[in-house]
C-alpha cells in the first residue's frame, strides 16, 4: 500500500520555518523585542495622558461610521469613567466581540482629545480569567506567524527543550560587578535566565530587559561569544593541522630573488608599513601551514604592491599564484599593473601572467587554462572565472582575494580546494580596503591573521568633501567645466536602484544626456553594469588616457580604479549610498598632484528633510577620510551583521551581543574558549552545537 501523504503544513508552520525556528532550542533562544505590562487594570480616571494601560469596561455603544472614512466607534464605560475606541480596520467578528453590553479587556494608548479620551487601535479581549503573572513577551515576526501562536510555541519548546549547563564551574570570572551573573558561581541557570527573559515578573526594572544589562542577559550574551569563540579557535586549531606548501625566498644566481629585483625596478619606494606586512607574509608563507591572512589598509595604501611582492615569493619558490577579484573592471586594473610590474622578472624565465574572465572568447580562454595546467602562467589573474573547475592549476601555492568580503563562503572554499589532490592547502591572503574595526576582528577574524597598512604613500593629496543639496546642481556643473578647462577630468556617479536595473540604466544615461548638453565640446562617457565588456574596456581605456574629461557611472568604478588626472568626483543621491561605499568612491580622487574634491549630492525628501541614518552617513563623510573611523562609525551605524556582507550567509551570527558596548564579555570568552575546550571537550561541543547549530561552518571560510 502506498505511504500517506505528509500532512501539509500550516501557514505559521512554514512561517516558523522560514525563520529558522526549527528546534526547541531555536525557540527557546528566540527573545522578547519589548514587553506588554497585561499584569494590571488600571482605573480610567488614573489613567495619565500618552500611556498605555489596560483597562477593563464595558461596551456602551458600537457603530461602525462610514464618513469621513470606514471605521468602527465604540465607547466604554470602566465605572470610573469612559473612552473611545476607534478601529480603522476591523472584520465582522469583531463587530460581534464588541457589541453593547460586552465585558472586555482593552489595552492601547490613552490620548486626551476634544470630545473626551481616546484609544485608536486598542488590542482586546474578554475579561475573564486571571490576570498573568508576568510581562506578556512581544516577538520578532513575520508575515503568517500571529503573536498567540509563537507564544505558545515558545512555551512549549521552553518545557521541553533540555538544556543542561555547558560553562564549566572552572572558567576565568567575568570581569563584571557583584550581583551579575558568574560561570559557576550563580545561582542562575541558562533554564532559569531563560524563562525569565521570556517573562520576567512585572517588578523587574523594564530599562534592564530594554539595554539587555540585566545579570539574565549578559549570561546569554556572554554563553553566545563563547560558543563564537570555541568555533573560531577550532578551525584556527583545524588548520593548524592541514600542511600547505614551503614558500621560501629562493636567492637566484642571476642577480637576486624576484621580490628584491621588483622592489629595484618600481619608480617607487615602498612605505614602512607596506615593508613591515610584507615581511609578515613572507613568513607566514616559509611555514608549512595554510596562512589565512587579511590585508586591510585604506583606499590607496598599496595594497596591490604587496601583493605583487607576495606573489613573487610563491613563484621564486616554484609556485603559482592566484589573484581574484569581484568585478572584471577592478581584475583588469590589477592585471594591467601586475603585467607591467611582473612580465619583464617572469618572461625570462619562460614564465606568464595569465588574464582569466567570463567574457573571454573561447580560443582565448583554452590558451590561458592551458598556460594554467602547464605550470607556465606563474600568476592567474581573474574574475570568479578562476574558480571554475575546469582551471586545473599546475602548482597553486598562493592565493589572493581583493575586496574579500564581496565573495561568499563557497566561492573562498572552492579556491582552497585547487590543491586537494596534493594533500595541501594553498597559503590565503585575503585583501580589503574597508578596514575592520578591533573588536569585529577580534570576533568575527578570531581564526584569521591581520596586517594592517596604516600608512598611506606620500604625495597622496588630501581630498575635500562638500554636501551639497542637489537644488544646487548648477554650480556643481559649473565647477565641472572649470576642472576640464584646467586639464583635470571628473567622475560623476549615479545610484544604484536595487528594485529595478532598468531604472539604474536610465538614471545613469539621462545625467549622461544632461551633462553632454551642459558641457560643450567636452567628451563624456558612459558606464553602467549592462553594457559589453568591450565596451565597458574601450569606455576606460577613454578616460583613463585623458581623452574623455568626464565619466559618467554606476558604481562599477567603486574600488581599484586609477587615474591620477581625476580631481573631482561627484556622487548623486550621496544619501542612498553605504558609508564604505562612499569612502571607496571617494578614494578614486586625489591620486595626483592636483587638489582635489568629492561632492556628495543629497536629495532632502518632501519634507526638505534628509533621513536620520543617511545624514549620518553624510556628517562622517564630510567629518573624517580616516578609513579606520569610517570603519568604526559604520560599525555604529550599520551593526556588524550587515557590515560584514557576504561573510554570512543571511543571518547574523550575533544575535544578542553588541560589539560596541560588550567588549569585556568578547575579551572574557577569548579567555575562557582555550579553557573550555581542552578541559571540557564534550562540553565545547555541546555548547557550540546549541548556539552556533549550522552556523559555525561560516566562521571557517
């Protein structure tokens, strides 16, 4: 006989689900966004002006009104005196619970009004029953999950879930007052926290539960970046095992290892700080285990010299190497100056650097992966192209990735996997110009080596931010013609509107027709993410040799883009931007001699107002070119979740945490991870299993 069908599930089923409320724990860990106080009635005549209170009365009068709009009246009489309540949206089994006469419970905001008090939208129900002992908790939901049902599968869960302790009694002891929670040392449970937080009694202090210092919070908060850590030390341990090829300078006989003799050749020296990651690396790369290293610097630090110079370590060793990048735009400017940099050390020595992009013709790319397979291209260069399992790589001893945080987990996987059928690993270097601030390194790159170049190259000239309203955009054009008269050319970009790329499209191109009209004589060109890569090449190649003066764009020219004669850039819409976007295209200016400027046009909304997180955007722009403080004032703004983009996938890892304001709880489980997880294996396990679930695999990438 054939098996029943599974029955099908519901709506909020599939709700919960799509959240990722799956298993009892996922439930039981899923708190409170406020608290509803549904423990007291309070009297109307004590009822003070702007609370919400619930009151208990009786319906005198029900009519639903059709004028000026649909909407349904009732007034209620608690014996201390009456209120109305006004529906604007409302079914008819409301019209039934609410008829004249009913008995019911009713909680909203009080406002005192002209023709008496008032509740607009009041949530109800019958009086009867007891009043609840604690604060009614109030979830984070979706669409198809009603509040009633999460309640109650929270309750459930909380009954069932097991949650035995998995902080050790021998731990260090948090570095916090007396009264707060203790590993081993308080009275508290997980259990007991828990239940509290999901409906603590109505006495409790509510500014507590709202900034998350009461001692039940911070022993989830704390129990959270420990299971962040114990994962993080794991793969750091895990990898600490994988061998990974010996990249030592070779000294060549013919006058010197190719590191020394690019740094002879380049028409410039580099900057102690570019020396000093440079020599990190290199020793990174003379060990036999996988480095995993972050190069972050700012917006023209060098970053790409450095990883040249790396680059010449791995072939000087017998080796090749790999350099991605997000945007066939930024690898071409890679692979423009690396050509230049390496051909003349490599060709000599019969080796290449090969080009591999999705564009490529298909006689082009069979030579390049043929190069690759052969060992003869020393350095690949390309898009995500280079990850695709028909490059076979000779001996891929070290891989770099720019702007790292724009691929994903597997992408980064799948480059580590070139070497698999030599038991190896290839040594990572992963670069990015959006540095990260201490403590998101400290906890989301726990497993992962930083050099930082903190120190920009001289001759770099200051770049001067303007916020400039775009009721103003006259004056910005006119400022424009006077730059191209003076020789320099000018970057205007316009945003990306994620809804629709056909809008994007003819946002860009009617700027593009606006300021053809407005510039006489003036060569200005197009770009935007939908034309052919020919195009997009023949384009650049215009502006870079100074033919065109001004250079119309979507954000395609965000990072790597070089072009020392650009002094103005102009950003339209400047407050839909990101606050390292804007930095990135700022960072496109000012790379010659001339002085130069960003102007960031804002849109004020029909109010004339500009919203509060965009304006906040703007003030730190306009306030700092430090790279570090845009990093910590976006940290601020954005939160970490959406500050790290693709290293999650989705979901934040920390959900209870605050990297800003619990510093003393991260530097706590950084301590206490190495305890638990070799005194208390098992512990560790289970500990990082109930917090972390599926998770933890994103913090190995």
């Amino acid at each position: 006989m054939p098996s029943a069908a599974p029955a099908a599930q519901s709506p909020a089923r599939k709700a919960l689900i799509k959240m990722g409320l799956v298993r009892d724990i996922d439930l039981a860990l899923h708190l409170p966004l406020r608290y509803e106080d549904e423990t007291r009635i309070t009297p109307l005549a004590q009822a003070r002006d702007g609370s919400t209170v619930q009151i208990e009365a009786t319906v005198t009068t029900s009519e639903v009104q059709l004028r000026p709009r649909r909407q349904l009246l009732v007034q209620v009489d608690d014996g201390t005196g009456t209120c109305e309540l006004r529906f604007f949206s409302f079914y008819p089994s409301h019209l039934k619970t609410l008829a004249v006469g009913a008995r019911l419970r009713f909680r909203g905001e009080v406002r005192g009004g002209f023709w008496g008090r008032q509740m607009l939208h009041p949530a109800f129900r019958a009086a009867s029953g007891e009043l609840p002992r604690a604060l009614t908790p109030v979830y984070p939901t979706v669409n198809g999950l009603p509040q009633a049902y999460l309640r109650r599968a929270i309750v459930t869960a909380l009954q069932r879930v097991d949650l035995p302790e998995t902080v050790a009694p021998d731990l260090p002891p948090l570095p916090l007052g007396p009264g707060l929670w203790q590993p081993g040392r308080s009275a508290m449970t997980l259990r007991e926290a828990l239940q509290f937080l999901h409906h603590p009694p109505p006495d409790v202090p509510l500014a507590t539960l709202e900034d998350h210092s009461h001692p039940a919070w911070q022993r989830l908060k704390a129990e959270e970046l420990l299971a962040q850590q114990i994962s993080q030390l794991q793969s750091k341990r895990a990898r600490d095992h994988l061998r990974a090829p010996v990249l030592a300078i070779q000294t060549a006989a013919e006058g010197g290892d190719l590191p020394t003799l690019l740094r002879a050749a380049l028409p410039f020296g580099l900057t102690g700080a570019q020396e000093r990651v440079c020599a990190e690396i290199a020793a990174d790369l003379a060990r036999g285990v996988p480095m995993h290293r972050l190069l972050q610097g700012d917006v023209g630090s060098g970053k790409t010299v450095v990883a040249a110079l790396s680059a010449l370590v791995a072939i000087d060793a017998g080796w090749q190497c790999a350099l991605m990048a997000p945007t066939e735009i930024l690898a071409e400017q890679h692979f423009g100056k690396l050509v230049g940099w390496l051909e003349p050390l490599l060709a000599p020595r019969g080796l290449r650097v090969a080009w591999l992009a999705g564009a490529q013709k298909k006689k082009e790319r069979a030579s390049m992966l043929a190069l690759v397979e052969s060992g003869e291209a020393a350095l690949v260069v390309g898009t995500h192209a280079v990850i695709q399992e028909q490059v076979r790589f000779a001996r891929l001893g070290l891989a770099v990735i720019d702007e790292q945080h724009r691929f994903g987990v597997a992408q980064r996987l799948a480059l580590r996997k070139k070497l698999a059928a030599s038991q190896l690993e290839p040594h990572l270097l992963m670069m990015s110009a959006t540095p990260i601030p201490r403590t998101l390194a400290m906890s989301y790159y726990a497993d992962l080596d930083v050099s930082t170049i903190d120190e920009l190259p001289p001759g770099r000239t200051p770049v001067v931010t303007k916020l400039i309203a775009d009721s103003r955009k006259d004056e910005v054009v006119a400022r424009i013609a006077a730059q191209v008269a003076a020789g320099r050319q000018v970057y205007w970009v316009c945003p990306l509107i994620e809804e629709s790329e056909a809008l994007d499209l003819s946002n860009a191109t009617a700027t593009h027709a606006e300021l053809s009209e407005a510039l006489p004589g003036v060569l200005v060109g197009l770009l935007h993410s939908r034309m052919p890569v020919a195009e997009k090449r023949a384009v650049m190649e215009l502006f870079t040799s100074g033919a065109m003066g001004v250079l119309v764009s979507t954000t395609v020219i965000e990072v790597g883009v070089d072009v020392p004669n650009a002094s103005l850039m102009v950003i339209e819409h400047a407050e839909r931007f990101g606050l390292s976007q804007l930095h990135q295209l700022r960072g496109r200016v000012g790379r010659g001699a001339a002085a130069s400027a960003c102007v960031l046009l804002y849109a004020p909304n029909e109010s004339g107002r500009v919203g509060e997180t965009a304006k906040e955007r703007l003030r730190a722009m306009a306030e700092t070119s430090d790279g570090f403080e845009i990093a910590r004032r976006d940290l601020e703004i954005r939160g970490p979740g959406e500050f790290l983009g693709a290293r999650q996938s989705g979901a934040p890892l920390l959900r209870f945490a605050d990297l800003q304001t619990d510093t003393l709880l991260l530097d706590w489980a950084r301590e206490a991870a190495p305890v638990l997880l070799d005194r208390h294996p098992a512990l560790a396990e289970r500990h990082v299993a109930r917090w972390l679930g599926g998770k933890a695999d994103y913090l190995k990438a």
